[in-house]
C-alpha cells in the first residue's frame, strides 16, 4: 500500500487538500446563525390583531339570483329568391344574415349605394368589410343582368 502511495504521491496530495477545503467551507457554513430580524409593527406594539368583518362572514349566503334565460333567437325565415351564395364572398351564413335583413334578390344587392353597403356591413357582426372586399354590388349586378360570360371572365367560374 506504501508503495502505491509513493507511486502515486500527486494525486493523494490533491485528495486531501480538497477534501481539506471541504471541510473548511462546511464548518464555516455551520458555524454562523442567521441573523434575526425584528420587524416593527402594529402588532409588536401590543396592538390586537384586527377584528375580523363578522357581519359578512355570519350572514347566511345570499339567494341565487335566477334570471329567466331569453327565448332563442331564431333566424328570419329566408324568402324566396336567388341564390345569394352564387356571389364569391358569400356563403349560406350570411345568406341567412342577409335574408333576416330582407336582402334575397340580386337586384336589391345591385341597387345598394354608398350608405347601403354601410348600413349593412354595420349588421355583419363578423362578417363586417366583407361587402366592400369581395364586390358584391358589382357580382350582384353582373348576376342579376344574366351576364354569366362576364361575370366568369372578372370573378371567374360560377
């Protein structure tokens, strides 16, 4: 074993020093208490602790107020007339949308000035812009003059 050691003296020495400098950060560590702090307050003056607000928590719960819930709201029945969804942009939701507003023939679309589109796209919920972005007044006219070949070369195929 003493051979071993002499043969391999460098090694041992470096164990013990670290295990020497372990040591030390322990016992340095063990050695100090946390310093305590006193905190100066209300209740370090030999106040008593604030009373509780008994009259919320005493009172018997309160009764649940039940609102009758509103009857559902059931889309306007869509009258008959074109088949609003033939116009790009314009799928059977707001088909639906537009026929609780009265809106189901080309032609009222056609005829919508400025303040119409307006109006309108204010109801849209959603759907808002969607008059302007996708041309309807100018779909709607096309369609509701039976132009089809014009209509497919400008907004393509129906």
């Amino acid at each position: 074993m003493l051979q071993l050691i002499e043969a391999n003296w460098p090694l041992v020495a470096g164990a013990v020093a670290l295990l020497l400098v372990v040591a030390i950060l322990l016992l340095r560590r063990a050695g100090k208490a946390p310093e305590r702090r006193e905190f100066n307050d209300v209740l370090s003056e030999g106040a008593a602790p604030a009373q509780r607000n008994t009259a919320l928590i005493d009172a018997p719960p309160a009764a649940a107020i039940v609102t009758p819930a509103p009857p559902p709201v059931e889309p306007a029945p869509v009258a008959e007339g074109d088949d609003l969804t033939r116009i790009k942009g314009l799928g059977p939701k707001l088909k639906t949308l537009l026929g609780g507003l009265g809106v189901t023939r080309f032609e009222q679309i056609a005829a919508w000035s400025e303040e119409d589109v307006a109006r309108i796209d204010a109801q849209l919920g959603a759907f808002a812009g969607r008059p302007t972005r996708d041309n309807w007044v100018e779909q709607a006219k096309l369609l509701s003059s039976g132009d089809t070949a014009a209509y497919e070369d400008k907004f393509g195929k129906l």
